[in-house]
C-alpha cells in the first residue's frame, strides 16, 4: 500500500507544471508533454514576469533620476527664494521674473499646463498665483508676498516646463527682496526633498492604488505612489 502510494505521489510530481514546480503558481498540472516552447500559459506567465521586472526597473529609475538632479541643485545668490515653492529674479529696480522654484520642478512629470494670473492684477498674499495641470491632477501655488503681475512670459502650455520663469512682477515696498529664504532655510527645504525621494526607493504601492499593479511599465512618480500620495507630495514640499 505504501509503495502504490509512493508511485503514485512520484508520478504526480512528473506531471507539475515547470510554474509549479517552482512554486510560482498553486497549481497547474502540464497539458501539453512538457513542450513548453509551444506552451501558451508558459508564454502568458513569461509576459507576466517581464512586465513585473521592467515596472521595477522603471521605479529604479524614476527615484534615481529625482534623485540625481536634486543632488545638482545648489543655493543661487542671483535667486530669491521665496515660500510656496516660488523664486524671483530681479530684472531692474523692483521689477523681477516670477518662477516655479527648481526643487518642485525636480519631481513635477507629466504637466500638461500652468496657469498664471492675468496680467494687470494685485496678488495679495496668501493668494492663488499660480496653477500646475498634470494628468495626476492639479496642485495650486500663492502668493507669500503682494505683487502686481506686470506680464507673463514662456509658453505655459504648449511648453509648460521649457524655462522656470512664467511672469513679471513688480514689488510693493520692497516685499520681494525682503521675502527671501535664508540659506539654512533653503537647505532644509533640499535636504526635505532629498528625504522624500530616498524613502521612495524602498516604497511599496497598495494594490490598486497605482499604474504598478497592471504590469504597466512605470514612466512617472505619480505612476508610482498614486495620485493622491504624488499631489500630497508636491505639497509637502512647501515652506
């Protein structure tokens, strides 16, 4: 009895799929004489596992690439660094160019617009002056200072991230200049940035959340964490 029995164990062992043998699947017993070449599951679950790899890959390189160009940015004394993520650069005598500040734009993807002000307008601080469209969603940023919005320059559609510069502004008394970031202020808005970015690499999406569940090959961080937790994100990095 046991040796019928140990037969016939030894026979079930012969017909488990290579996928089950090695424990990648419950269970599937092979249909087709182990000709796995003309195998359609073996192809199926090939696809599958190279899908699997190359969304690794590309979450490898998202957060290296972020990573990497936050590491090249440094503090620019020709920048006033201003708070919610924007920066100033004087033109002429209280009249600067208005712009995103390069921190934020490191992990900005996938933006198809950004909306300014109207021309002509007094912002007054605390708000909305400008406004970043991206197929993740929308993420708003205002106003720390009062300014009057002389122009806007680029292309904040066609080209949205072309130049980091999208307005002209002039100051009121002297708001602008006296609105700048210290430089420990700034290295710690950096080093917050750089923080985020190094958790990421060992992140794990919930199922369902993000583009990694279906096997799609990740291109974008907000692919990656989900566009609740990308817009959260872009917010965190205010100060």
């Amino acid at each position: 009895m046991n040796s019928e029995n140990g037969t016939s164990n030894n026979n079930y062992e012969k017909l488990k799929c290579i996928w089950m043998a090695s424990q990648v699947i419950e269970y599937k017993l092979c249909d087709n004489h182990f000709d796995c070449e003309n195998c359609l599951f073996d192809k199926v679950m090939r696809n599958l596992v190279n899908a699997e790899d190359s969304s690794l890959c590309g979450k490898t390189d998202i957060v290296n690439t972020i990573f990497n160009q936050l590491r090249k940015i440094k503090y620019d004394n020709n920048i006033i660094y201003l708070n919610n993520n924007l920066i100033a650069r004087e033109i002429c005598l209280n009249t600067f160019y208005l712009g995103i500040n390069p921190i934020l734009i490191c992990f900005l993807d996938s933006v198809s617009s950004v909306q300014v002000c109207e021309c002509g307008k007094k912002i007054t601080a605390g708000q909305q002056i400008i406004q970043i469209f991206g197929a993740w969603g929308t993420v708003n940023l205002n106003s720390p200072k009062n300014f009057l919005i002389y122009d806007k320059v680029g292309d904040p559609i066609e080209n949205p991230l072309n130049s980091q510069w999208f307005a002209i502004i002039g100051g009121v008394n002297q708001d602008i200049p006296e609105g700048r970031l210290s430089v420990e202020e700034w290295s710690k808005m950096h080093e917050r940035a750089i923080n985020i970015i190094e958790q990421l690499k060992s992140y794990t999406p919930k199922v369902g959340n993000t583009m990694m569940d279906g096997g799609t090959q990740i291109k974008f961080l907000h692919q990656l964490v989900g566009n609740k937790k990308y817009i959260n994100i872009l917010n965190s990095l205010k100060i």
